[in-house]
C-alpha cells in the first residue's frame, strides 16, 4: 500500500506548511527539504528511482511557499496603473521560471546524493 509509505513523509511536511504560513515564519520551509531527502534515502519504494521521487514530492511542498512568493512579488513589482491582463501573466511568467530554477537545484542535488539511477520507462 503506497499511502501507508507516503503518510510518514506527508504528516511532518503538512505541519510544518502550516505552522510557517499561519505564523509567516517561511524559514521553516526550509526543514521540509532535508525532511524529504532523509526519507527518501530510508524508503525502499524508492530505490533507484529517488530523483523521479524528489521532484513529486518537493514540487508538492513547494508549491504553498511558490504561491505566497508569487503574491509577494505581485505586490512588490506592479502597482495598479498598469493593466490586469498585463500584471498576470507577468507574474506567472516568474512565478513559473523560479519554480522551474527551485527543481532544477533540487534535481542536481539529488543526482549528487544519489548516482546511481533506473531509467524511468514510460
């Protein structure tokens, strides 16, 4: 049963997401990584397969501090003179470019942790 292997990963990572968006303190965000690389070096679902796994489970615990980042930089670059249709797509433009930088990072680190790699069939 995959989802009895998941919830050990997702209950400190769901906690700690919400303890740092209902104080504002985003710097917990941080524990979630090493959270994540610690249990996917303990799990053996995911042997051989740890970078496929990093990627879906940091883009999932990323995602809430992307969305706050984007409302942030939203504020901070656009003011209410310019157009909306102009602000939106601007803004995902970004969001979507420093997301795509944050698994990029994440990817290469773990091709560093763990070498050797399955080729994923599909």
């Amino acid at each position: 049963m995959l989802y009895k292997k998941l919830l050990p990963l997702l209950i400190p990572i769901t906690l700690i997401e919400i303890l740092s968006m209902v104080f504002s303190i985003y710097w917990l965000g941080v524990l979630i990584l090493p959270i994540i690389f610690l249990w996917i070096s303990r799990c053996r679902l995911c042997r051989l397969y740890e970078s496929i796994w990093l990627f879906i489970i940091s883009s999932l615990a990323i995602l809430p501090y992307d969305v706050v980042l984007m409302i942030k930089i939203h504020k901070l670059f656009f003011s209410e003179a310019l157009p909306i249709y102009f602000q939106i797509p601007v803004t995902a433009i970004i969001s979507i470019s420093l997301f795509s930088a944050e698994e990029v990072v994440i990817g290469i680190v773990g091709r560093i942790v763990w070498r050797k790699q399955r080729r994923v069939k599909g």
